[in-house]
C-alpha cells in the first residue's frame, strides 16, 4: 500500500469525528477557524509530497512550536537545555503552575507552557535573532516559507 493510500484512508477513518469539537475560542482570531476542517500530508525521504483533505490550507502551529524551539534549543546547547527544563511528564494542564511551584521554578518538561518559556529565554540568551532562527528553522523544513501571522499574534496578546 502506498503512502496516499495509507494517507486517504487515515483522513476518511478520521474525518466523520472533525467538527465535533470547539476552536480555541478564547483566542479570536482562532475561533474564526472552521472546525470542519481537516488536512493531513507527509514528505517521503525523496521529496515526493502526498496528502488529503485540506492539507493546502495554512493554519497556525500554536503549541507545535514548542517541538521546533526545543529542536533549536538542542543546536545550539546540546544537553545543556536539561539543566534549565526537565524531561518528565507533568499530569497536569499546559498552562498550570502547580508543579512549578512545588519544583522551585524547574518546570517538569519543555512541553508544558511553563517549560517553553523556560527554553524560549535560552534561545534568547543564545539565539541572537532567536525569532529568525526559529523562522529559518521551520521554513528548510517546508515547502514554502513560514510566516508569523500579525492577526494571530495581536489575537494571542
């Protein structure tokens, strides 16, 4: 089976479940977001592009920036990054500062709000233009440049 098989298939399983959830209305520009929609694609090792659904239609990353900060986090310190964020699982929300608190300001994972924060201050400690690099960062990973959205930004703040 080729992967736009495999990828179809995956789509068509998933997609009588999409729409039934809410967008993040508390962020309104988000909640402009149909939640009816659904994309999903992969890259092969040669390049070769396959996907289904509304895998063309740009969306915002949100929380997935998480894993690219800590990704350049890693270039640039190596090992280092786990003296200032931890690698266990939380058990508790994203947003929470209960652990945080408890654990003296060590945030448990880089994964939680807390943790992100945590290495977004090393990539400005050590980035230089750490939103460039980030943007560098996930643009040689896609097909297209990577933008931050002013909309989204402003909506966020």
């Amino acid at each position: 089976m080729d992967y736009q098989t495999i990828l179809e298939r995956v789509h068509a399983a998933v997609k009588p479940l999409i729409g039934s959830g809410k967008v993040a209305s508390y962020i309104p520009e988000l909640a402009k977001v149909s939640p009816d929609q659904f994309g999903i694609a992969i890259v092969d090792l040669e390049g070769r592009v396959y996907q289904a659904g509304d895998a063309e239609i740009p969306f915002s990353i949100q929380s997935i920036s998480k894993l690219f900060g800590l990704t350049l986090a890693f270039h640039l310190e190596g090992d280092s990054v786990w003296s200032r964020v931890g690698r266990e699982p939380s058990g508790t929300p994203v947003n929470s500062l209960v652990q945080l608190e408890q654990e003296r300001g060590r945030p448990r994972n880089p994964f939680i709000n807390a943790g992100a924060i945590a290495v977004a201050d090393r990539l400005l400690s050590q980035a230089g233009d750490a939103k460039a690099q980030i943007l560098a960062l996930l643009s040689s990973l896609c097909r297209e440049p990577i933008r931050i959205d002013a909309e989204v930004a402003q909506s966020e703040a």
